[in-house]
C-alpha cells in the first residue's frame, strides 16, 4: 500500500508529562467517583441520614432536648387513632385532587391560547410565569390582604357587579376556607402547567394538524385526536411533579389560614409541624410525616406505571 | 391562528387571554397599589360609598420607608442574597460534575445512583424537616446561614444534575474524542471543551436555583430563629406581623421589595428560565 507511507509521524505531539493523579483520572471509573463525590457526601448527608433519623425518631418518643427510648410502633398507633390526623390527610388529598384538576385544565387552556401567533406572544409569555416566580410566601401574602374579612378588594368586585350582597368571608369560613386555599395553589401553579406543556405543543408539527384539517377534522377534534394523545407524555410528567409538590404544600396554608378554622385546611405538613415543631414533639411530628409517605409513594408509582406506558405507546 | 369571523377570534382568544393574564397579575398590581396607599384609605371597610381600591390620589411612600428604617429588611434581604447565591453556587459545582459524570462515563452503580438522585429530585422538603432540625442541632448549625446553605443543595443538586445530564447528552461525543486525540487528558476535556459549551445549561440551571432558595420557605421558618438571621420570606410573615395586627402597608411593601431581585434576575433570563421549566420535566 503506497499512503501508509503518508501517514503522519506520531512524533508531532510531545506526550505531556502525567503525575499520578492525572492518570488515575484517566479511568473512567476513579474519574466518576471523584465528580460525584460532593454530591452524594451532600445528599447522604441531608437527604438520606434524615430519612433513617426520621425512622429512628418515629419508633421513640424523642421531645425536643429530651432523648427518647424505644416504643415501638406505638407511634403510628397514635396517629391511626388521631381525628386531626385522618382529618389532615383527607384535606390533603381533596386539595391535591382538586387543585390539579384544575391547573391541568387551565394550564391547557392558556398554553393552547398562547400557542397562537401574536403580538407581544413573548412578552405576554414572559408575564404570565411571575406567579410561580415570585416567592410563593410573598405572594401569598397579597392573597391574604385581598381575602382579607372587611377590607376584601374581591369582595367589593363582587359586591358592585351584584353577585353578592354580605360579605364574603374566604379564609374565616370552615366550607369556604380549603376552596380559597385552592383556588391560590391554582393561581400559583396554572404558569409552570402553561409554559411546560406550551414546550410540549410547539414539538407537535402544524402539518398533522393540517392533514387533519384537509379530512374535515373540526377543531375540536383536531385537539382531542392530534395534539391530546402528543400531548400525554409531557402532560403526566408535568403532573406528576405538581401532584408531588402540592400534595407535600406547607407554605400557603401556613401563610393563609395556619390549618384553621378548626383544622377545615390542616394539611399534613402544616400538622406535622405544629406538633413537631410548635409542640415539641419530634418523635410524633416525624411520625405524621413518615405516615404520609407510603401514601404519596403510590401515587408516584401510579404515575411512573402511566408515564412508562404512555412513552412506550 | 383561530380560524373564521372576527367574533370568534375574540370570543375563543382575546377574551380568555386577557381574562388569563388579568387573573394573573391582579395581585402583584395589588401589592403595589397597597404599598403606595395611606393608612386612612387602605382601613376603609370594602363596602364604603367612598371605597376607590383601583387607584390612590394621595400616593406615599411611607410603608417603604418604615420598612427600609424601623425593620430588619434590609438585613433579610441581604441573607436571604448571601444563602441564595451561595447554595446556587455549591449546587451548580456539584450538579455539573454529576451531571458529567452520569451522562458520559462508564462506570458500575452508574443507573443506580442515576435513579438515585431523581428519586431525591423528588422528595420534597416537608417530609425531612423535623429529623432534619434535629440533625442541625446536632451538628451545632441552627440558627446561622450555614444550616440553609448546607441543606438548600438537597433539593437543588438533583435538579440541577438532571437539567445537566440532558444538556450534555445533546452534546455531541466527537468533540471530546477529537479533543483527546490531539492529546488532552480526560479531565481537561472535560474542564476546557465540554464545560464551555455547556454555558448556556449553567445558566438555566443556575437561574432556576436561585429563585427556587429565594423561595424556600419551611427550612429557613425551622432552622433560624433569632429575628437578625432571617430571610427576607420568613421575616415578613413572622416579625411584620405583630401578634394579631397585620401592618398591611409595610406588608406589601416587603412583599414587594422581597420579589424585587428574583423579578430583576428573571428579567434577564426570561429565555434562560423557560428553558430550565421546560428541561426539568423532560424525560
């Protein structure tokens, strides 16, 4: 063969010269080890650590400054017969339902409506996210203010176009107190809904819409036949992550009503903490958070099977 | 765009995407009208004849500088900037290298602690915290910022790994080969040729961090106690708010100055943003 003569002398790159360390990053496998170390020393530390010291806790009866002995499961038993518990968990779970109902169907909603072409789309778009990142306390607050029993701006909205003719006491009502609460985790949450499944209707091409068109599809079908089956990948993992984060909410109970009126929005978190931390009663506080975890861990599994199922389609 | 009459137009889009961002908004033009109102209009009870909520005649910035001069404000504020930056910074350093490591090299355990830290990604913080106290106050961390700085990484490492991990696996494996060819080591194609590129996913991730510290709630309510040591979120609910009275003009002040630097930040990198939305649920 005549161009293997051509080939170019390896003489050209002088090898650097390689310590020790150089060259045990060279394998894969120490290279791996040395770039996750901070990560998992960071997350055993803080994630794992307490999880096994929340088990530990939930089997004593630890106070704060006060070292427990062994009790066994008696603990959960507690729970089991606790009202306020079954209560918190109830409220949980029609909370979590309810207000991902709706931010699915308004987050739908508003992320076909911007999926149009107009003027200002980026900018509108760029608005539309500041509920979800404005610190959630913050804006909670707002909320409150505009809830407020006598001074209620929403009220007064109400009161002038002739809906109402009392006031309309949001956050005081036991019956309307978890509706109000909802309706700020909907205001909260309807952007990420939006913007994440928006993403996920921009990767659908226009041309199967306009196949669909040309065979006499009305829109409406177009949507349920075209888009909702593209769309169902990205809808339930976008689910998944909202039913996480608002089955496990603490901050806007906490801000809006701290669980009242007579526990109408205790959800398990906010339990947990009044009695683990505002009581002092770690043992039974990490009990309540542990006891929801099964619960929640079902409902990820749930989800994971659809996701899997729906990816595989 | 919505086929047909004008009619139907802004009945299906102008009328619900207004309706849509009026919603919204309202309450952050609410926070700002609260701010700038007096005493004597915002104590008006809803249903009195001369209840004008919209607007104010008499604007003032009183409640801003009560907040500014009689709190701690400021002094949240600055926390809150030193947690925040310095957990997205220790976050970012170790989601990279993970996210590196994880999506390009080979090594046993690899699937495992990849599924390992989605499911960390997962958990949220309201079933750690109370043995988490506990382990603070073991630690002897309570009550000062290493204890959020140390433990805000939790929930932002795993996002921050998996919105690396998808960064990197777009990018194509020819270029570190042809890197290592011309003789680079490992490590330095790691640092000078595939770092660089990945500038772009720093930053989503990054942005992403820091609103997600400057919202953290529940540690910083658990972990801090001395009213010096705040951050601007739990100093506003819990030292403005003196046993029942509720000083809603300082409030919404704080409310207001409090979302000021996230609102800043995100302004900038609104696309950046929407970029680590759209990334953190994608498979």
């Amino acid at each position: 063969m005549t161009f293997t003569t051509v080939a170019a002398p390896r003489s050209y790159a002088r090898t650097p010269r390689r310590g020790p360390v150089t060259r045990l990053l060279e394998d894969e496998r120490w290279l791996a080890i040395v770039l996750l170390l901070p990560t998992v020393v960071l997350l055993g530390l803080f994630i794992a650590y307490p999880f096994i010291k929340g088990i530990m806790l939930s089997v004593t009866d630890t106070k704060v400054g006060v070292p427990g002995h062994f009790v066994g499961l008696q603990n959960f038993v507690n729970v089991w017969h606790d009202g306020i518990f079954r209560v918190a968990v109830w409220n949980t779970c029609i909370y979590t339902a309810i207000a991902t109902i709706f931010k699915l169907a308004l987050g739908l909603w508003l992320a076909v409506l911007l999926n149009n072409n107009f003027k200002g789309k980026a900018f509108t778009r760029a608005f539309i996210l500041l509920p979800f990142i404005i610190p959630t306390v913050l804006s909670t607050l707002a909320w409150k203010w505009m809830f407020d029993p006598t001074f209620s701006v929403i009220n007064w909205g109400l009161y002038r176009l002739g809906i109402i003719d009392h006031r309309i006491n949001w956050l005081g009502d036991p019956d309307l107190a978890l509706i109000s609460v909802i309706i700020v985790n909907v205001w909260r949450g309807v952007p990420f809904f939006a913007i994440s499944l928006l993403a996920g209707l921009q990767t659908i091409s226009p041309e199967l819409h306009e196949a669909a068109a040309i065979d006499g599809a009305r829109a409406w079908q177009r949507f349920r036949h075209v888009t909702w089956p593209l769309l169902l990948p990205v809808t339930l993992v976008v689910m998944l992550f909202s039913v996480i984060q608002t089955f496990a909410d603490f901050q806007l109970v906490y801000v809006l009503t701290g669980g009242g009126p007579a526990n109408a929005t205790q959800l398990f978190s906010t339990y947990a903490y009044q009695i683990g931390i505002g009581t002092g009663l770690l043992s039974q506080g990490a009990t309540i958070s542990l006891a929801v975890f099964p619960v929640l861990l079902v409902v990820v599994i749930v989800q994971l099977f659809y996701i899997r199922k729906a990816e595989t389609h | 765009m919505i086929e047909g009459a004008s009619w139907r137009r802004w009945v299906f889009f102008y009328v619900p995407l207004t309706a849509f961002i009026v919603g919204l908004l309202f309450p952050f033009y609410w926070m700002v009208i609260t701010t700038v109102r007096p005493d004597n209009e915002l104590y008006r009870p809803w249903n009195a004849p001369n209840y004008a909520p919209f607007w104010t005649t008499h604007p003032t910035l009183e409640h801003i500088k009560d907040l500014l001069t009689e709190t701690l404000f400021t002094t949240w504020l600055l926390n809150t900037m030193i947690i925040a930056l310095s957990a997205t910074i220790i976050s970012l350093f170790c989601g990279l290298l993970a996210g590196y490591a994880l999506s390009r090299l080979k090594f046993p355990l690899a699937g495992a602690l990849g599924t390992g830290i989605f499911i960390t990604y997962l958990v949220p913080q309201t079933l750690l915290f109370i043995p988490l106290a506990d382990i603070i106050r073991n630690f002897r961390l309570g009550d000062s910022p290493w204890a959020l700085i140390l433990t805000y990484p939790t929930f932002l490492i795993p996002f921050c790994t998996w919105l690396m991990m998808g960064y990197f696996k777009s990018i194509p494996k020819e270029l570190e080969e042809c890197a290592r060819i011309d003789g680079a080591t490992r490590w330095k194609a790691m640092l000078f040729i595939i770092f660089p590129i990945a500038v772009p996913g720093i930053l989503s991730a990054g942005i992403f961090a820091f609103t997600l510290s400057w919202n953290e709630f529940i540690y910083a309510l658990v972990f801090l106690s001395s009213p010096d040591e705040k951050t601007v979120p739990v100093g506003v609910t819990s030292e403005l708010i003196r046993g029942d009275v509720f000083y809603w003009g300082e409030l919404m002040a704080g409310a207001l100055l409090g979302s000021i630097p996230v609102a800043f930040v995100y302004s900038f990198f609104v696309e950046h943003y929407v970029a680590s939305v759209t990334g953190s649920v994608k498979g």
